[in-house]
C-alpha cells in the first residue's frame, strides 16, 4: 500500500494521536517503586529521582490539565451569557423561590467537594493535587464573575456534568441530564451476531474482552471508574447478607460486579430523593433498594477488570458482553472486598 496514499497517513495519524494519549493519560497514575534497604545506595539515588521527576511530571500536568478544563467552563460561560441574557435573573430567582431544593443542591455540591478534596488531596497523588487546587481556584474565579454567579460555586468539587438547561428552569440535574450522559459514554463496538454468540456460550467458557474488545475500548472503559468503585444496595439485604455470609462482599474466585462513584452519583442528583427513580436509572428490579438505600465504597480497589460473563453474579438472560448492563450502565468486576475494604453510607 503507498505510504503517501491520504487514507494510510489519516489512519496512522490517528493511530498515532491515540497512542500519545494513552501514554500521556498514564501518567496520571503511573508510580516509581519505593527505595527499600535492601537496595544498593547508587539504586536507592536512581529510584529517588526518578520518583522526584515523575512528582515533577505530574504536578505539572495536573495544573496544564485543569487550566484546559477551567478555560472550557469559561468559553462555555461566556456563551450562555451572550446566547441567553435572561437565564442568569431566571435561575436566581428559581434558587430565591425554591429555598428547599436549592440548600439540597448545595448540600449535596458541599458533599461532593469534600469527598474529591479527601479522595484527590488528602489521598491523591502530585497529579491529583495539583488539578484540583488548580481547578478549584478557577472554578470559583468563574463563579464570582461568571454568568451564574455565586450559585455556580456548587460546581466546585463535582465532575463535569450536562446541566438542565431549558427555559425557565433552574440547573438542575435531571433524569433526561443523566440518560443523554449515560448515552454519551463511551462503548465497545460489538456486532450482534458476535453479542449473541458470547451471550449463547455457557458460563464458565466465555471468552475474555480481549478476544472482542481492542486495548483502546478497554481502557477506555476502565477509565470510567478512576473516579472510585461502589456497590449499591438495600440496608436490609446488607444486613442479612453480612449475618450470614460474613462482611467480605462478592464471590473469593470471581470476585464483584461494582459500579463507578461517579455516575451512581449522578443518578442520585436525578433522582431527587426517590429510590424507585434510581432503581430504574440504574436498571434495577422495582423494590431492590428498599426505602433505605446504602452505599457501599471501596477504598482500595484491586484488580479491576471488564466483565466476561464468567462471575458468579453474571446471571444468564441480564449479563451482557461490554461492560454495561443492560440497563446501559457502565459496570466493571473487581476482586472479593474484604470487610476492612469498604465503608457503608446512607444515599439518601
């Protein structure tokens, strides 16, 4: 094939520009091992710097990543204030009119804000850190002279996230928010006939991802839960299960089936306090979560994975091939959580 042919160049150009962000992605997370005693001091030297310059690497990019994601939210005010003048005095009223539901809003922002500034600060690492002071700094410049003004400052510590904006409504975010979001993510790029043939295959000899999912959809997949992993449940199935079962969760072989923090919380923004509307979010049965719903938070989370229909809990006829359920929500499957690796919250 010529080298010169339009088509080749396009393809390896983006060949290329996916690899790039690959490894530029990776650095977010990557580590140096730690020097131990046992080492020689000239590897001791060697290990220390390389985890110097990697701090170096990260806090860097961490204040370049945010800078980039600050000056979206500013373009993006911006265009708001010229496309719909009247949507500031709308929503400030709104918020002045609904008293209750706007201390709920906030409540749940300051909630947000802490639990990233404990996950990214307190137990982050130099990249982590780095953006979110830099993204917190910005973020509340843009609330102060923004288009939103003040009410803009619960954005703080949350994720990114579509907004309702229709007229004469408060930003607010909806269950139509949260569905056209779920839609929006992204997802492996399988054939039916290849979906029905794996979910046709017995447990137990299902092929891996890696047989029909390429390493890019596979990453990308994982990427949806750096943000943590959580199960969600009724307290009372909680209970029973940890009575007679024991306080691990999932199967010791196969592991559990988890979901990403942040999306679990975006659906309890959507549902506004009802756990049926969550339940059907998230494409659970009516009644699973009870009227006292819980949160199950993994704290160090080991062996992440895409699911291959092989776990115990895959049951036949729910599981489907991709890493979402059928409800199309992202899941993942981590190894057995032991009882000294979650801690349990109420949602609502």
């Amino acid at each position: 094939r010529n080298v010169l042919d339009p088509d080749n160049i396009k393809a390896v150009m983006a060949k290329t520009y996916d690899d790039f962000m690959l490894a530029y992605n990776s650095i977010d997370n990557m580590k140096v091992p730690k020097p131990t005693k046992d080492m020689s001091f000239r590897e001791r030297m060697l290990y220390t710097g390389m985890d110097l310059g990697l701090w170096i690497t990260q806090h860097q990019k961490g204040k370049f990543d945010a800078r980039i994601n600050v000056s979206k939210n500013t373009i993006g005010e911006i265009k708001e204030l010229v496309t719909n003048p009247l949507g500031v005095p709308k929503n400030l009223w709104y918020a002045f009119t609904h008293p209750k539901e706007t201390a709920n809003s906030i409540g749940n922002s300051m909630k947000d804000f802490y639990d990233s500034y404990e996950r990214d600060v307190l137990n982050g690492n130099a990249y982590s850190k780095s953006y979110w002071k830099m993204n917190a700094v910005g973020t509340i410049g843009i609330a102060l002279i923004g288009s939103k003004g003040v009410g803009s400052l619960t954005k703080v510590g949350k994720l990114p996230g579509k907004t309702n904006k229709g007229k004469g409504k408060a930003n607010v975010y909806s269950v139509e928010d949260f569905l056209d979001e779920m839609n929006s993510l992204p997802h492996a790029k399988l054939s039916k006939e290849v979906t029905d043939g794996i979910i046709s295959t017995p447990k137990g000899n299902r092929p891996l991802p890696q047989v029909y999912m390429s390493k890019k959809e596979i990453l990308s997949h994982l990427a949806l839960f750096d943000e943590g992993v959580v199960k969600i449940q009724s307290r009372e199935s909680y209970e029973q299960a940890t009575k007679l079962y024991g306080s691990n969760i999932g199967d010791p072989k196969t592991g559990t089936f988890v979901l990403p923090k942040n999306v679990v919380d975006k659906a309890v923004e959507a549902s506004n306090g009802d756990p049926r509307v969550l339940e059907e979010l998230l494409g659970l049965e009516k009644g699973y979560l009870g009227e006292k719903p819980i949160m199950l938070k993994v704290i160090e989370v080991e062996n992440i994975r895409v699911p291959s229909g092989n776990e115990t809990g895959a049951w036949q006829g729910f599981w489907e091939p991709g890493g979402y359920t059928q409800g199309g929500i992202p899941e993942a499957v981590i190894d057995q959580i032991k009882s000294n690796n979650y801690t349990v919250s109420d949602i609502y």
